[in-house]
C-alpha cells in the first residue's frame, strides 16, 4: 500500500515501536527528499457487530 502523503509504500517509511495495535502504524517517510511525515493509509476499521 503506498502513502496518501507523498505515495511511497509503507515499506519506505520508518516503523513506530509503539504500543498502538495497528500493523500500519508508520513515521516519517525515508526515501531521500521527501518530506512526509507521517504515513497515512486509506483502511478504515470496520465494526465486526455491522458485518
């Protein structure tokens, strides 16, 4: 999946070692140049009680 920011993959951005659940949960990017901050994906969590 790439970044709504800057459109990189998450690949390229650097990992948070937080304690947030989400798989995703990504920093800045590191490709030289680019500016991006933080990742931003399009998932949205879907309430498994509306499924």
């Amino acid at each position: 999946m790439n970044c709504l920011k800057c459109f990189h993959p998450h690949q390229a951005h650097e990992f948070n070692k937080g304690g947030n659940s989400s798989l995703l949960r990504v920093g800045r990017c590191l490709i030289p140049g680019c500016e991006c901050t933080q990742y931003v994906d399009k998932i949205e969590k879907i309430d498994e009680d509306l499924l």
